[in-house]
C-alpha cells in the first residue's frame, strides 16, 4: 500500500479517497477483526513483546538521569559503569525483543494474506463466465495481488504502529510524570503545538507529490503508447515525431519542476522542524532551571536530561498517531475492495444433491430456451432443437445472432432465463457441474495455451495420461508429425499464450487436449475461423472423424466445416429461423441462401 508524504507524517486522502471512504461500521470491524482470530494466540505475544520493548526502550532514557546526577556529577566511576552497561543490555533486549515482536508480527500477517489469497482465487474459481467477460481482467489480478498484498502492509504497519505508539506513549508519560509534573504538563502541551507546521508542510508536499504522479503517468502513457511496436509504426507512418517529441518534452519538463519543488520543500519542511523540535528541549531546559534556581526545587540536571529525551521520544509517536486516521482509512478501504468481491454471489453453483449420472449418452435438449445477459435485451428466444446421441448439427447465422451464447448454455457457462437445457433427460441445473463439464468438449475460435511444454498443455486436460494416449490424441488431431519434428518434442515451450505456435498448430494441441479429455459431446465454436486455408484443412481433416464419431455441435463460417452435419440451425437476431439440410436450405431463399452466396459460396469458388 503505497502512502506518499512528507517526514514525520504529513500523510493526507485525496478528493477522490475521501469521496469513496468507507463507512466504519461494527460489522466491518469485526469481519476486518475476524481474519485476526485464528492467530490470537500470535497476537497476543505481539501485544505483550510491543508492551515489553516499548517500556525497555524507554527505560535507558529514564537511567540518564542517574548516569548523569549520580555517575558523572557524583564523580563515582564504578556506579556509571554499572549504569551504562545496565543501559547497553536493556537497550539488547529491547531490540531483541523487538526482532521477535516484528518477526511474529510478519508472520501473522503473511498468514493471514495466504488464507485471503487462497479463499480469493478459490472464490473468483466460482465465478460464472459472465464475472469475467464484464469485469476488468486488471481490476480481478489487482484485487488478488496488490490489494490482498495491502492487507499485509496494514498489519505489519498500520495496526502495529497503533499499538506501539500508544503504548510508547503512554510509558513516556507516565514516566515524565513520575518525574516532574509541572515539566511533564509543560512537555504535553508543547508537543502537538509542534506537529502543526509539520501537517502543513506535509500537505504541500502531499499536493506536489501528487502532481508529480499523475506527470509521471502521462510520461508512462506517452511511452506506452509511442514506443510499441503498433505505436511506433503508426508515428512513422503519419510523419508524427517531432510532434510527439514536443509532447513528451513538455511533460518530462513539467516533471522536472515538480520534482525540484517537492526537494525543496523537503529541504525547507526539514529546516522548519529541526528548528522548532529545538525549541522544545530548550523550553524545558529554561523551565527546569527557573525551578532549580528561582524556587529551590529538588530537580536534578539529571531529571532534566531525561525529561527532556523523554520528550523527544514523544515526537514520534504523536506525529504517527495524529495521522493514523489516514492509514486506517486507507486500510478499511482496501478491505472493503476486497469484501466487495468476495460478496459477489456464485451465479453458477450445484445443486444440493446434485445429480451424477453412472453413464452418459450424450443427448442434448434445448426446450424452449430464452436467455438475457441483463435486463435491457433478451439475446436468444425460444430456442427449441434436440440432438440425440452420435449425431451432429451445425449452427449458422449472421454475426452477433447468439451462436456462442446458445452452446455456451450447455456446460452452464451461463445458466437459462426461460425453458431448459437438457442433457441425457436431465436439466443440466440438476447435474453435477463438474460431471457435466467433463463429458462436454468445446474447441474455441481463440485458442489458450499455458506457457509451458506442448505435453503440459495436453496433460490437462487428463494429468494422468500416458505417452502412448498422447500420441493417439495427436495423431487423430492431426498434430503429432509437427510435435516430433520439433527439436524437444513433447516438451517443446509453447511460449506465452502459445505465441510460439501458429494459429493452425495451436488449434490442433487446442483438440488434441479435448480428445485426451474424451467427452460425450464436442463442440466446435468456429475452429477454423481465423486460419488460412492449409491450416483449416489440416483441421478440418482432424474434425471430419470425430463429427462421424461422436455427438456434435459446429459453428462455423465456412461452409466446409458444416457440409458434414446431420441438420444446420440457422440462427438470427436470437431465433432459430431457419433448419434442415444443406441442400434444402441453400435452394430455400431464406438466411441461410443469403449466407451461402455472400460467405459460403466465395470460399468454395477460390478453392
């Protein structure tokens, strides 16, 4: 969690945080609280180490008074030794103490965000496909990554610093009383008089920090944009550089105002508190040697001295305390963020009892099927087709029609507004997801690979696949020659996003994993669309078996690809308006007629 200011403090929420601060409620506490509970036993030794060093740490300053009135003044050299070696060890100790309060603290907090992250990823698992076509894929990784990462960074520093400063406090107090009153009031009242031109020249800084940023984002944005590959070309070619050159040379001077101002008043803040964090010592000094001199009082140089370190040690703590509300805003909202996610509800869930079925067939039922994304527009009406098992039907229709949509129902990546989808006679809202999805195959138009080897990539679909299954997958896919002929292999890296690969080669791997997978049922969502057409024979040679072989459902734009299917669907503005044949659709007049001469018929001439 990043937290820009100035020294000491000087921490302030922007328009935009204080606009989205969340609302502090005891239920947000105690959920906040509730990620704490499983490590209370930890807590506690946090809690007591923090209370332990925090009086040990103070307690060299308190024996200054007695190095001083009792081992230098008093002139006894075995007394000051003693004293300072007593001091050396309490100040070991503190510190040892404190290497194990930050090692718990650490622990905890590394804990705590394993249990988040995990419950994170195995929440946003569950999310229907819906969640991650309509949200930001940055915003999803932010939230599991940097966000959760946040939360690290609130326990190790923000609740600790609550603690550890309060109870520095409170032990520096306490102590400054014990020793004068009148100085320990005068040192109470001072000190939050001197934490104002810090807050002030925290928020200068705070505004130049932020104008410094949002510079150096425009920077990044006109190096993103510029330096591309895609964005250098289209500079070239329009004849732009000397105009994106002034553009970055304005705002990499603007940045470097900024950044000479925000030094500045750096230097300037520093010059400001190192004056006025001198002028509390030498108050209490002038103070106490009034009560010595004017009033005969029973202070001692040595008390002096140690109210007056005891002062300085209060500087800090007040400081961070009178800007923790800062931190524990931010904090809240990171963790209000990451409940808003983990508040979304599971759209796409089993059943109690869900059905496993001991056999599949494959036959699939779509029965008066309506569907909407959201309120505004239904996408597919009435949708009514039976595909009965080892037979194939293909789906056609214009753009945008609800071809995707309508094969995406069957493994429930979405779930039905109206009628039912049926599989085996069963609704598939019945069924075991995961027994469903298994028995159902899709090969995309968009390809994913892993980056790693081509068997990784076939691995997953079946981990425990053996050599010999591999190859038969392969070879039915079409594939396997290709895979051979490469150096490694098997094992050959597939790069990012299979980038390693063209397009043709990624898609066989794409079906060579679906028959390692071996469902009931293969759906090809336009397999071939993007591919040249070596490549799309290559394929469309790997698919022509396996239609005759198994229950089917193609997409496609090209004709080759649906010439092989037992019935074609035409699909258009969300309605089947048009089935049968190929040859009685084409000599129809209809959709699919319309089709065949501006999309089928031109591939098939050029061929």
């Amino acid at each position: 969690m990043s937290m820009r200011g100035g020294p000491r403090g000087g921490k302030y929420l922007s328009e935009e945080e204080k606009q989205n601060a969340p609302k502090i409620t005891k239920d947000l506490l105690i959920r906040v609280f509730s990620y704490l509970k499983p490590y209370w036993k930890q807590m506690l030794l946090v809690f007591a180490a923090i209370i332990v060093s925090s009086i040990l740490s103070i307690y060299p300053s308190i024996l200054t008074g007695r190095i001083i009135d009792e081992g230098l003044i008093g002139r006894n050299l075995n007394l000051l030794i003693k004293l300072i070696l007593i001091s050396l060890g309490v100040t070991l100790g503190s510190n040892l103490i404190g290497v194990l309060e930050s090692y718990l603290n650490t622990w905890i907090a590394q804990h705590i965000t394993f249990d988040m992250r995990n419950q994170m990823y195995q929440h946003l698992q569950q999310m229907s496909h819906r969640f991650f076509t309509t949200s930001s894929q940055g915003d999803i990784i932010t939230r599991m990554t940097s966000d959760i990462d946040g939360v690290r960074q609130i326990i190790t520093n923000t609740f600790r610093s609550i603690l550890s400063n309060s109870i520095t406090l409170v032990v520096a107090v306490v102590a400054m009383f014990q020793k004068n009153v009148i100085l320990a009031i005068v040192g109470i009242v001072i000190v939050p008089l001197f934490t104002i031109p810090t807050r002030s020249a925290g928020k200068t800084r705070w505004s130049l920090t932020n104008e410094a940023q949002a510079c150096n984002d425009e920077i990044n944005g006109i190096l993103n944009e510029t330096l591309s590959v895609s964005g250098q070309l289209l500079v070239k070619l329009f004849g732009m550089e000397k105009y994106e050159y002034e553009k970055y040379r304005t705002v990499n001077e603007k940045m470097v105002n900024l950044n000479v101002r925000e030094a500045m008043a750096g230097r300037w803040f520093m010059v400001v508190i190192s004056t006025i964090s001198s002028i509390g010592p030498m108050l209490m000094y002038l103070i106490g040697g009034i009560l010595m001199m004017k009033y005969d009082h029973d202070l001692s140089v040595g008390d002096i001295s140690v109210l007056v370190t005891l002062l300085g040690r209060m500087y800090g703590p007040v400081n961070q305390l009178l800007n923790i509300q800062v931190d524990w805003i931010r904090s809240m909202a990171m963790f209000t963020r990451i409940f808003d996610y983990f508040d979304l509800s599971i759209e796409i869930k089993n059943k109690e009892n869900a059905l496993i079925p001991e056999t599949a067939e494959g036959d699939v039922t779509f029965d008066h099927v309506w569907f909407q994304y959201d309120e505004d527009k239904m996408i597919l009406k009435d949708i009514s087709f039976e595909l009965k098992s080892g037979n194939s039907i293909a789906i056609v229709g214009p753009s945008g029609s609800g071809k995707s949509t309508t094969v995406n129902l069957i493994p429930r990546l979405y779930d039905v507004t109206k009628g039912s989808v049926r599989f085996d006679g069963h609704d598939v809202r019945d069924l075991d997801l995961a027994w469903l999805r298994d028995n159902i195959g899709i090969v995309t138009q968009e390809t994913y690979l892993f980056n790693g080897t081509i068997r990784e990539n076939l691995l997953y679909a079946k981990p425990d696949a053996t050599q010999e299954e591999i190859e038969a997958a392969c070879r039915k896919a079409n594939i396997h020659d290709f895979i051979v002929s490469q150096e490694k292999g098997y094992d050959t890296p597939v790069g990012n996003r299979g980038l390693k690969l063209s397009g043709g080669e990624k898609q066989r791997i794409s079906i060579a994993r679906i028959l390692l997978k071996d469902p009931y049922v293969m759906i090809f969502d336009e397999a071939t669309a993007s591919l040249d057409s070596i490549s799309e024979k290559a394929i469309q040679d790997a698919i022509d078996p396996l239609i005759d072989d198994r229950t089917s459902i193609l997409i496609a734009h090209r004709l080759s690809t649906i010439l092989h299917a037992d019935e074609i669907l035409v699909i258009k503005d969300g309605e089947i308006v048009e089935r049968g044949t190929h040859k009685e659709l084409v000599n129809a007049g209809g959709v699919y007629t319309e089709l065949y001469n501006t999309q089928f018929k031109i591939p098939e001439i050029e061929k």
